[in-house]
C-alpha cells in the first residue's frame, strides 16, 4: 500500500495552507495543495486522495457571512464528488474557516440531501476577530476518528466568527468531538476559555461516521514545541498537541 | 431595482450591536438600551421572486441565526415604538464596498446572471429616548464618516451612473504666462519655484506646451513621496553645506559597514539581506499617515496592502510573512471640544486604525507578531500609522533587475478606478480643516482578498521565472511604477488597454490612480501566454498596457492618440535640487520641582496605566500572531500569556531551527529636548529589544521611517539633520546597517490660525537573524530564587520620561548612549542567552527598572524584591524615584539561577552589572530605597490591573 495522499485545498483568501501541508507532511503523509478552481476545472480529482482537508483563512474574504461562498461552490459545483468521497470511507477535514464551509455547505453535523442547514458558525459573543490559545477536551462519547486517543488539547483560536449555533435537536452526543474548558478541564467554563460563546461550549463537531470533522481551534499552529506560548517557562516539548489529530488522520487513512 | 434586507432572529444577541451601545455610553448618551443592526443588500436586477428567495436563504440569510426580507422594510416594533430611531447608512457614489464583487460572483454560482449590480448599506435601528442632537452625535461620531458615507432614506437610493468618457487631449498652457497665471499653474501642480522653472524650460525647447498627462507625471515623479527631495536636498546647517543628507547620514554607514550579508539595499522597494545563504529576508516600513487621518479604516488597511505589495516588488518577489505596525494618537480621553474641526476623535481614528489594520493583515495571512502604539495631543490631527513587513524569498531572487526593451509591460491584480487621484501630493501637503471634506477622491477601501490571490499565484509566476522585473503599483499609480521601472530604458504605454473598474476615467486619470492591489511585470514577450494562463487559473487579470523601448522616452497613448512624450532623462534627472536652510538652537525646558513622593508605589500605578506604558493586549488579541505557524515568541507572554513581550521571534522555515527577531524603537518624547538623542535612544532600543530575547548583533539590519513637521521651517530641518546625523553615528559603531528606509514630511495641522506639529518622530525597526529559535528567552520572571540584575549604567535621565511627563514636565537631561560601551555590553549579554544563563530579561525603556520590574513580576505572576541602592551609577542621583524612572539607555533587568552567577558574572566581565534583588514566592513587589526604608510594597495583581485597565475596551 502506497502512501497516504492528502489533499490541501485553498481558494480565493486561504492562508492556513502552508502549515497546514507541514502538519500532514509531519503525520507521514504525501500532500497536495491545489487551487479549488483546478478541481472545479476537473484538472484534479478527488478520487485520487484519501484525506481532503480546508484549512483555514478567510476565503472570499468571509463577505457576506464567514465560509459562505466557498461553501456553496463546493456544493453546487463539487458536492456530488464530495458525497461519494465520504460514502468511500475518506476523511474530510475543515479547520477554523474549513469548519464554517463545512458547516454552511450542510456537510455537517451530517450530509444534508438537501441544502439545509441544521448548524452555522457565527459571530463572536465579543463581536471581536480574537486571537487566543485555549484548552480543549476530547468527548469520549463522539465517533470521531480525528481525535481518537486523545484527552486534552491546548491550541491556538483566532476568528471572528466561531459561535456554534444549531437548531434544537440538530446534534446528537456522537456528533460533538471537542469542548471548550478552562485549565481544569470544566466543560462548563465561560469566556474568554469559551472564545466566542459556542453554545455547550462545542469547539468541534463531527459527522455519524466520524470521518467528518470540522473544528475552530487551529491544530496545526501546534505541531512544534516552540509554538506553545509558555515553552520560555515549561520548557518546549518535543511535538505539539496538534499533531496528534494529524497521526489520527493519516494512520486511518492507512488502513482505506 | 431590488432591496433585501436581512437581519438576525430577535432571540439572538446582536453583537455588532452591542458594540456600538458602549460606544454610545462613551459618547456620553446613555439612553439607548439596544441597537440592531440590518444588512441591506441592492440588487440592480428584476428577478422572479423565487430567485430572489433562493439568493436571500442560501447566500445572504443564514437560515440558522438570520431571517429575511425582499418584500418590504422589516417594519419592526421596535422602529415603530415611540422614541425609537433607524438610520440607514449607505456608501458615497465612487466608493465601493469589496463585499459587492464577490456578492456577484457568489449570485452567478448559484446560476443566476441577470444581476447587473449590488450595493450594501446598513440600516442600525436604536432603542431609547434620543433627541434629534443626540441622534446627529450619535450619528456623525459613530455610524457616519462623510468621506465615505452618507445617511440615505430608503426612497432616495439610485445606483449611479457612470458616464463615458469622450477623447480630448488637454494642453496645460504655461508658456508665455504672466506671473500671477503663472504661481497658479505652479501651484496647482504641487511645484516650487525652481521646479515650475525648469519645466517651462523644456517646454520651451520642445516648442509646444505640455498636455495635462504631462504635468500630472512630473507632480506625481517630483512630489516629496515619490522622490524624497528633502532627503536627498542640499542642506546648509551652521555654514556647513550637506549635499545629499540621506547618502552623507544613512547610506554613508551602510557604505562604510559594507557588510557581505546585505543583498540589496536603497535601490528597491524593500532592503534585501541573506538569511541562511539559500534565503534572503525582504523588510520594509512605510507609513500612511494622511489617509488615516481622513478615514481610519480605509487609510490603514491600504497602508498594510501597501507595504506588503513593497516586498513583494522586490528583486523577483518576496513572500510576506510578518507585519508589524506602529501607531501615533492624540490621546484617546481627549475632550470632544479641544479636537480640531474637521478632525476626527482619537478614540475613532484609533479604533478604526487598528480595524482597517486587523482586517487587511489577518485576511492576508500574515501574523501582525510586533508593534507599538504611542499618545501625544499633538498627534490628534495627523496620526502617525507605520506599517511594516517582513518577507522571505530565495536568495537568487533578492537584487534588482534589468527589463530589456521589447519586454511587455503588465499590469495584474485589481482593476483601476478613480481611487485616490492625486492621493501622492495630498500625502506631502499639510491637512487643513477643509481636508476632510476636499479631500475624499484620496480615500480607498481595500480588498485583501484580490492582494491575496496576487501574491498567490505571483509567487507560483515567479518561480517559473515568467517576467524579468516587478514593482508594485502604490503612490503615484502606474504614472510612478512604469515611471521609474522605464527610467534606463523607456516605455510606451496604451492607456486605454488598461482594465477599469467603470467606464468614464480619462487618460489621465488612469495613469495617476491609485487604486490597490495592483503590480507591474516586464515580461519577455515569449513567455506572456503562460503568464497570462496562469494568473487566469486563479482568476487574477493581467493585462498587456505596453512595452519597454530602448529610446529613453515615456510615450503615453489614448486610443492610438499621442498624450504624452517626456525624456527620460528630464523626468528623473530633471528636477533641481532642493536647497533648505537648517538652523538648530536647542530648547530649554523647566526643570521639574517636585518632591519625591513618599509612596513611590503610587507613582509606579500611574506610570503603568499612562497611554504609553499601559497594556496594548485589546489591540493584540485582534491581531492573528499565530497564523503561517511560525511565531516562536509571542507579543503576549507569560503565564497567563498577558505579559509584554520585548522583541518578537518567527522560524521563517518550519523545518529548520534559525529564526528572525522583530523589533522596533520609538520614542516621540526625547525629540522635544533634542531628536540627536533621540535617533540614538530609539536605534539602542531596537537592539536592546533584539538582545533581551536572546539574539545578538552579528546580523542586525535597520530601517528609518521619519514622520517630521514642515521642514521648509529652518528648526524643523536642523531637527531632522541631527537625527539623521544620530543614524550615521550608531549605525557604524553598532555595526548595524540600514537597509531601507521612508520618510512622511509635512505633518502639521493649521487651526484656528495656529500651527500644531506633529512631535519629531522617528520609528526604527530592526530585524535579527538567530541561529537557534531554542535559545530565546522572554521576560517574565519564572523561578523563585532567581537573581535579579540590572545591566548598564544608571544616570540623572529623566528628560522626556513618563515619569517627569506623569508630572507634567519634560526636563532636559534626555537619555544619552555610549555606543562603544553599549555595543560591549551587548555583545556579552548576547553571549549569556547563548549559552542559556539567562532565565528572564528586560529591557528597561519608558518608566525605566520600575516599570520592567513590575512587568516581569506580573507576567511571571512571581513577586520581588529589589534594592535601589545597589543599582551602579554613572553620577550621583540622590533621588529614590529618579533611579527608579530614570530611563538610561542599553539597561537590561536580567534573571539568573543563583547557581550560574559565577558564569554569568564571568561572560558579562568588564560590562557593568549589579544584583539589585531576587525572585521571591509573594504575590507582592517590593522596593527599597537609597536609605534602606519599603518605597514600593505593592501586590502583583493591583499592579497588573493599573496596567491592562486603561484599554481594555
């Protein structure tokens, strides 16, 4: 079996790309990075990868409503390729504005039939673009792939659109990966720990099969130990917290 | 036309409108409880309404948190209640408002094409008892900048037309004019004596007089922006004449270093130096000043777009991976009746500074990880907005290049439109009360995202080596760009193949915009196929406007008409030399007569929370330091990542350890006693950043950016002279070239009959390259035990300080350095973070040892113990507070583990240095004083509240 292949997409105000290719590279993957326009162009396929990830940056400058056109060219122009892309078992990843495609697309909490939406990403309770570290725990309850084996996080947010909103019933236990906590790990824990009033402190949400996960917190800010904002004090650990989710991905897409 | 209007559900909190309800508080209105506010969106379409439906509920409403309306105006209870108020805000005919370009594209996507237009506007519904002043107030001062918008009944909303343009050439008659015809044409055009002169001269022999175009080229390549003629002016200071002031100071020092290291330097849009011998670091700083002071957002998000398009011009290209910016306002608590007519609060330039800032830099992508941001009254009319960027690109690509004649001349990125005609000579003018509402052609909203896709697939061009030569397009427009890039060979340029906005600009009008977002390429005529693919793979325009020539003319061309044709030889070689009188007579000032305070823990609260000194984090956190994953040390460090960090670090190459250090000095106090010192204060203060966090200065290159008054005034230019001799002096001894430089002249502001300038003020940055991003050190105290040093000499220097300034004066013993004691002592302080001595360090600037040892402990959130007495003197200060403040230059506060003294001590040898106290477990600081008795006992936490209180907005 060859090598995991990953593929990075960008678009008009994507600039999370290049340590986000770094991250994958990390893992053990082979990456890609490639203009949304070439596979709207069908000069790429999806097909080829096993992992398609967003990751963040303001694409389409956030005009209108953070993620919104990116998501709807991905689902009139590329979501029946998408749809077969998770119905083969691949993983799909949104990180910071990835996550509001995702989201705004209706590719989460699950894949919507039709267009509707059940979940959106929004403005800060601050009404502030922030940008701050946070702690973070994994819900053991949740199917996600992405943070499997993993208990507690300390990464980076910076947005200004990352309140969490669903309508009543839209999300199942399974469907919630990641909360916001303070540094005791308390789910409950309010602003600034919860950055932008997230309702059920929810950081990160993934699909039934687990395999679709979009979240705020920035993981691939935190794949080296001096990316840590306190490693002048507590000394820098040998990899970030980040990189864990990264391994995740790329040792399930091992196994496709 | 179509009108939607879409506003959030009412159960959810508003908080774009909860903002302005505590802006309104600040105004002094308490009356209104809630605002909401209403997206408004025009089409200029007939759609069926459920294509309307389909736009509003899968791309303007979002059917989770928003509801919509096409139908009518949501007639909402709360407008219609009694005491309620809507005000519609929408923007001035010209402006155009980015969200409306990809609204359109957004609208195709969903399969529909007949929309010709979109406009937005804003419709802000306020709840609460306002009488109509307060709703003006409320109006004017918040939700209203009359330079770009306007308050719009819903009836009165038209899309303006844009009229087309008819060809006619327009001849500027100046031969043969008598004087008074004459001072006008001069005047008009921005010339001086000389220079009018000298044009009507080589008119004269060309025998015809200019055309419009013409003049326009001349203002635009003469004007101090562009070609810097104060700088490069013949000044005569005390008998003696300086030839050339920027190449006897600055360039001189770089000269005489001739460090191997440098690239390219004064020839480019940005300095260029090597980093690792594979890759070069690009940095430049460049301020725009007069745009934000008219329209905060828009003028300090173009000055980021502007900066970063510097680098980029640079050699091949570089990639932007850094911002840092420096703001300069009047103070934020200034009452509204001593701002200035036509002047904008402080608080609203501030805050609309830092958003145009945040936006266009965060939506770049590029980590704002540095800055500053200083008050001063005099500031309040022309605020000083420096933005700066750091870029990497490959060693090879790093010098200037060469067209040939037959490259085609191209222009990519952003369409042109009459964005800030004539905005070059508007920046070396001085504003006047009138400036704000004469002045709005200046004034430009940015699209990072159009500046984003450039740099995108610009760098990919670049790396297939598709075109010879770059610049950017920035002040001046293309007349500036092919101006100067065709200065060797010539140029012809087709104006009317340039790509517009909207039809109706004129010939000239295209050759002077400035709108963003644009670059100029020489491409070899072979490869602009491939060009032109692939900018279009990203939907990035490239136009073919001309080609270089080998005739050293500039021809211009409208529709095969001839509009212009200067030598080259003239435009760039033409101007006479500035020639300027400098005389300096240095100011006296009232020594201060105030006992010391027997609480000095008092004094250190009110130093602390002054503008200067306190914490900037409200600013910082809306910055994103993180993004490109890069940040080694932070803006913000500490154990509740709130502390003041000194200089900032990147790892420009992930995988590899080196990194580059960030810093800047500035200090506008010290130029009131004498700028000389203060040149020299601010140059040890970027390095002293650059050590304190464990760099050194093997490879440290600087870059000047003077922000000075009205230098035809004799004091103003002997000012000037003095800093730039400052430059030279430290330069050579710190080993320190710069590397690229700008200069923003003119800033003062007429009133009521009375001059106000601005503060000399002179901004240097300075990047670091280091070895080892695992040896960095960060000012928070972190051990208990630790002992605490202070590093270099203490003198009588209070002159400018925030500590004379707390007691409203400013002295006149300005902080002085001893370069050659100075550059031991860091050298040696280098050498300790290297070898991993040094737990926490310092540097003490504004507020001296108390303020750096304040910081340190509430950063650490460890408390301390120092002794005044122990602090090494260079002259007798008998004076408990004045040692505490004093702000003597290259001063470090430095941690140690005791059980490194000895090696410590023995690798700072022949520097001085003293333990003044140590690390304690308590939450409190303590100091004491020359007699031994408690002057400081105070805790931690009412330190750290003094300091993050007063922005924390």
């Amino acid at each position: 079996m060859g090598k995991v292949r990953t593929l990075v997409i960008r678009a008009p105000g994507t600039n999370c790309d290049a340590e986000t290719v770094f991250a994958f590279q990390q893992a053990g993957s082979e990456v890609s990075l490639v203009h949304v326009n070439q596979l709207i162009r069908r000069r790429e396929r999806l097909d080829d990868y096993q992992i398609l990830v967003i990751p963040g940056g303001f694409t389409y400058g956030d005009d209108i409503a953070a993620g919104k056109v990116l998501a709807n060219e991905l689902r009139l122009k590329l979501g029946e390729d998408i749809l077969r892309f998770v119905e083969d078992g691949k993983l799909i990843l949104g990180i910071c504005n990835g996550f509001q495609v995702l989201a705004k697309a209706g590719f989460l909490p699950e894949f919507s039939e039709d267009g509707s939406l059940l979940l959106t990403v929004t403005t800060n309770d601050s009404g502030r673009f922030e940008c701050r570290w946070v702690h973070l725990s994994v819900n053991r309850e949740s199917t996600c792939v992405f943070t499997r084996g993993i208990d507690r996080l300390y990464l980076p947010v910076a947005h200004a659109e990352g309140k969490v909103v669903v309508l009543s019933g839209a999300l199942t236990e399974q469907n919630v990966a990641l909360f916001y906590t303070d540094e005791h790990g308390d789910i409950s824990a309010r602003y600034p720990h919860n950055p932008n009033g997230s309702v059920g402190n929810v950081a990160g949400i993934c699909d039934r099969s687990g395999r679709v996960f979009g979240l705020m917190p920035h993981p691939e800010r935190y794949i080296r130990g001096t990316q840590h904002p306190q490693w002048t004090r507590l000394g820098a650990r040998e990899y970030g917290d980040g990189l864990q989710i990264f391994r995740n991905t790329v040792d399930w897409a091992e196994h496709l | 036309m179509q009108r939607i209007e879409v506003r959030l559900k009412s159960h959810l909190p508003d908080a774009r409108g909860l903002g302005l309800v505590k802006d309104i508080r600040d105004l002094g209105i308490t009356t209104v409880s809630m605002v909401r506010v209403i997206d408004i969106y025009w089409l200029d379409s007939e759609l069926a309404d459920d294509d309307l439906d389909l736009v509003c509920r899968r791309l303007l409403a979002d059917p989770v948190t928003q509801e919509y309306n096409h139908q009518s105006a949501f007639s909402s209870e709360v407008e219609l209640s009694a005491g309620n108020h809507s005000v519609e805000v929408a923007f001035n005919a010209g402006v155009s408002d980015p969200v409306e370009d990809t609204i359109m594209k957004a609208i195709r996507d969903l399969g529909i094409s007949s929309v010709r237009e979109v406009r937005t506007a804003k419709r802000y519904l306020l709840e609460g008892q306002l009488d109509e002043d307060q709703l003006e107030v409320i109006c004017s001062r918040l939700l209203v900048n009359p330079i770009i918008q306007h308050v719009v009944k819903t009836e009165q909303f038209s899309f303006p037309e844009n009229p087309q343009y008819r060809f006619a050439l327009n001849r500027v008659s100046i031969l043969g004019l008598d004087n008074d015809q004459a001072s006008s044409v001069r005047q008009q055009y921005g010339f001086d004596d000389d220079e009018f002169k000298a044009i009507i001269e080589y008119f004269r022999a060309q025998e015809r007089d200019p055309t419009d175009v013409e003049m326009e080229t001349l203002a635009q390549a003469w004007s101090e922006h562009c070609v810097h003629k104060t700088f490069k002016g013949k000044v005569t200071l005390d008998g003696a004449v300086i030839n050339n002031l920027l190449r006897s100071t600055i360039v001189r020092a770089t000269k005489e270093l001739d460090k191997p290291w440098c690239i390219s330097v004064f020839e480019d849009n940005a300095g260029v130096i090597d980093f690792d011998g594979n890759w070069a670091l690009c940095f430049k700083v460049e301020t725009h000043n007069h745009p934000s002071a008219v329209e905060p957002y828009g003028g300090a998000a173009t000055g980021v777009g502007g900066v970063v398009r510097d680098p980029l011009g640079t050699g091949l290209g570089a990639k932007p991976i850094l911002n840092t910016d420096v703001f300069c306002f009047g103070p934020p608590d200034m009452p509204y009746e001593k701002v200035p007519r036509g002047v904008l609060h402080p608080r609203r330039i501030f805050k609309g500074v830092r958003a145009g800032v945040a936006d266009y830099g965060n939506r770049l992508g590029i980590p704002t990880l540095n800055g500053a941001i200083l008050f001063d009254r005099r500031y309040v009319a022309n605020p000083l907005v420096f933005c700066g960027t750091l870029a990497l690109m490959p060693n090879e690509y790093g010098r200037i290049r060469r067209q040939n004649p037959g490259d085609l001349v191209v222009v990519i990125g952003g369409r042109t439109g009459r964005d800030g005609v004539h905005g070059v000579t508007f920046a070396s003018e001085q504003l006047t009360e009138q400036s704000s509402s004469v002045s709005y052609s200046s004034v430009q909203i940015g699209n990072p995202i159009v500046e984003k896709k450039v740099i995108d697939v610009l760098l990919q061009a670049r790396d297939r080596q598709l075109y010879r030569r770059i610049t950017d397009c920035g002040g001046g427009g293309l007349s500036s760009a092919v101006g100067e890039m065709a200065a060797e060979t010539g140029v012809r340029v087709y104006l009317d193949k340039v790509p517009l906005k909207y039809s109706g600009l004129s010939y000239s009008e295209i050759w002077v915009s400035e709108s963003q977002e644009r670059m100029l390429l020489a491409v070899p005529p072979e490869n602009i196929e491939e060009l032109v693919n692939i900018f279009g793979s990203e939907d990035v325009e490239a136009a073919v406007i001309g080609e270089f020539t080998g005739d050293r003319r500039l021809k211009l061309f409208y529709q095969d008409n001839p509009v212009a044709d200067l030598s080259m030889e003239f435009l760039h070689e033409g101007r006479p030399q500035l020639q300027r009188q400098a005389l300096w007579q240095p100011p006296q000032y009232d020594e201060p007569d105030f006992d010391t305070p027997a609480d000095l823990g008092e004094a250190l609260l009110d130093v602390l929370s002054s503008w200067n000194v306190c914490s900037k984090e409200w600013v910082i956190r809306q910055y994103d330091h993180e993004v490109q994953g890069a940040s080694v040390l932070k803006p913000l460090v500490g154990k509740d990542n709130d502390g003041p960090g000194d200089a900032a670090i990147i790892r420009p190459l992930l995988g590899s350890e080196m990194g580059v250090i960030v810093a800047n000095g500035i200090n506008h106090k010290y130029g009131d006693i004498d700028p000389y010192w203060m040149a020299v204060s601010v140059i040890d203060e970027a390095l002293r950043q650059i050590i304190a966090v464990g760099g050194n200065l093997d490879r440290v290159a600087l870059l000047d950016n003077f922000s000075w008054g009205n230098t035809d005034r004799p004091d103003m230019m002997a000012a000037l002279v003095r800093a730039l001799q400052a430059c030279y002096d430290m330069a050579v001894v710190y080993q320190t070239p710069f590397i690229s430089g700008k200069d923003s002249l003119y800033n003062e502001f007429e009133f009521e009959g009375e001059i106000i300038s601005i503060p000399h003020t002179l901004l240097v940055s300075a990047i670091g390259v280091m070895a080892d991003v695992n040896r960095a050190v960060s000012m928070d105290l972190k051990n208990d035990g630790d002992l605490i040093y202070i590093v270099g000499t203490t003198l009588n220097e209070l002159g400018g300080s925030e500590y004379f300034s707390a007691h409203g004066f400013t002295g006149n013993g300005v902080p002085r350095v001893d370069p050659q004691r100075a550059r031991r002592l860091m050298v040696n302080l280098s050498r300790a973070t290297a070898e991993g001595l040094v737990s926490a360090c310092h540097d003490c600037s504004e507020g001296g040892i108390g303020v750096a040892v304040a910081e340190m402990a509430f950063a650490g959130g460890l408390g301390a113990t120092i002794n005044l007495g122990a602090v090494p003197l260079g002259e007798p200060v008998d004076r408990d507070d004045f040692i505490l403040f004093s702000e003597s230059n290259s001063r470090f506060l430095v941690t140690v583990m005791p059980e490194r003294q000895g090696e410590f001590e023995e690798i700072m040898a022949g520097s001085v240095l003293a333990v003044i106290g140590r690390v304690d477990g308590s939450e409190v600081l303590t100091v004491y004083g020359l007699g031994g008795n408690r002057v400081v006992n105070t805790p931690l936490a009412e330190l750290k509240k003094a300091w993050q209180e007063p922005l924390r907005w």
